[in-house]
C-alpha cells in the first residue's frame, strides 16, 4: 500500500465534503461554478493522495464508502469553519467587495436600473454581479448574497422575503390587433407560451380565473422567463409574465396586459446570504438597500 501523504489538497477535501453533501457531482459543480468533469478529477486527486475509494460509483446513485463516509465526518466541521475565518478575515482586511447572484429577469428588469442608487450611497464596495440560472432554486456556494425564487424560506440562511411572484397573461400589441378577441377572453386557436419550469402555470391561472383556455394552435416551451417574454415581445404567442418584473415592458408599449387577474403563485423571490457573511458590512448594507427598495413590491 502507498503510504498517506502528510499534505492533501484542502481544495479537494471541501469539493469532497460538497459533493458527498449534495450527493451529486453536477450539483457540485453549480455550488462551485465549475464543470462536472472538472469535480470528478478532483475526487479522483484526492481518492489517489489518500489511496482510498471515498465514493461507491457501482450504482446508479452516487454514495459514500465505509472511507469516505468516515472522511466526512471528521472533516466537514473542520472545512466549515475553515470557510467561517476566511470569511471573517477577507471582511476585516479584504477589499471590500460583493459577489451577489440574481436570476437573470430581475436582474435587468429591477436590480440593474437601480444599481447605480446603491454604488452612488455605498462608493467603498465593488459589485459582482452574476446573473447565471443554473442554481436558481438555492443560493450559490461562490455568493455572499443572492437573490432566489424559494417555495419556502431555506434553513440554515439568513434570508428575507421580498414578494410572492405573481403571473399575469400578456401578447404583443401586433398580436393583440391580429386577433382582437383576445381582450374578451378568448385565447382559442393561439400559441400559448410556456415556461418550462412552470409547465402547469397556464392551467392554474385559467382554474383561478374562470376563463377557458380552448384549444391551442401550438405550444412554444422555452427554459427561461426572460426568453417567454421576449418571444411574447416578439408576436410569437400568448405568455404568463411574471409581475411586477415585467411593468417596464407594459409602460414602454412592448407588451399588454390581456387581464386584471393575476395567477398567485407558491414562490417567492428572497434575499439570501449564508449566517456567517450576515456579519458583514456590505453585505448588511446591501440586503437593507434591496428591502427599502423592493421589499413588498409584488
């Protein structure tokens, strides 16, 4: 047998301790804004240094061995609070600086045109702004705050809600003269637009508002909000848009609004950071700036 290294790799061992958390290697990899392969060889690195088999790769699902389960539980503490000084020290003596995640629509539709409020009352702090959707149901593992549509409020996070997402029926005004029977109700014969990450949003308005849906020509499915609601923008069918995200496309003309019912949905958008980046003073400052200006706005 190879004897153990005195030294491993402490990048490897938080990968090992997220991955065997999460149970998945691609969901690693979207904590950790890396590729799936790019985590493999990681444990793979680490498996070698330690000459152990810390994952169990002959089923379907990804476990620990007997070594790697061990592993973990003399290690996670350690690599957490191993992130807990590092996060305190870059507060203390570190450039003052935010990594905040938001969803791509609120970021163009709400964050950004007021950004500048921000920056202007906080010159002292630089902002890094990603906009990726890959991890849109829980707050990135690389973000000291984000911005996230949550059913329920997550555990374990300092976290405050800011509205409940509300969907409302909009078309282009060319598809509206097109077919003007579409401000009575009627939506029989056009192409609904449909978010793919709601695929039921359209029958649940339809349940609420009493109005019949019909018979649809097509069905357009598209992976993002942002992307349903420039093909509405586009006359390329009928979309739930999310409000109040989308009132700057109703004001400028580039959508309307077919009806005064709105669809109340389950989620919510929430300011998330972890406990310990709470403590910090941009991040405070940050999280106060976004409740005084978004907060209760749906």
């Amino acid at each position: 047998m190879k004897s153990v290294k005195n030294r491993i790799s402490l990048r490897g061992l938080r990968t090992f301790c997220i991955v065997a958390r999460r149970g998945s290697f691609r969901m690693a990899a979207e904590d950790l804004f890396l590729t799936p392969s790019a985590i493999s060889h990681q444990i793979k690195s680490l498996e070698n240094e330690l000459d152990v088999k810390l994952f169990d790769r002959s089923t379907r699902d990804l476990g620990l061995t007997e070594a790697g389960n061990t592993l973990l539980q003399e290690s996670a503490e350690l690599i957490d609070q191993l992130d807990e000084v590092a996060s305190h020290f870059h507060a203390r003596y570190g450039q003052r600086s935010l990594r905040v995640a938001v969803q791509p629509f609120f970021a163009t539709e709400m964050l950004v045109p007021k950004l500048s409020d921000f920056i202007s009352e906080n010159p002292g702090i630089d902002i890094n702004l990603d906009t990726e959707d890959q991890t849109a149901d829980k707050h990135p593992a690389q973000a000291d705050v984000s911005i996230r549509l949550f059913r329920n409020a997550p555990r374990n996070l300092d976290v405050d809600e800011l509205f409940r997402l509300r969907l409302c029926p909009a078309v282009s005004p060319a598809l509206l003269k097109r077919h003007p029977g579409i401000k009575n109700g009627s939506l029989e014969g056009l192409p609904l637009i449909v978010h793919s990450k709601r695929p039921k949003a359209w029958r649940d308005w339809a349940r609420s508002s009493g109005i019949e849906l019909g018979a649809q020509s097509s069905v357009i499915r598209l992976e993002t909000m942002i992307s349903v609601a420039i093909a509405a923008e586009q006359g390329l069918g009928v979309a739930l848009v999310p409000l109040p995200l989308s009132e700057s496309w109703f004001r400028a003309g580039k959508l309307v609004r077919l009806s005064d019912h709105d669809l109340q949905t389950d989620t919510s958008y929430f300011v998330v950071a972890r406990q310990q980046d709470g403590q910090r003073t941009e991040v405070q400052a940050f999280r106060r700036w976004i409740l005084q200006e978004f907060g209760n706005t749906g």
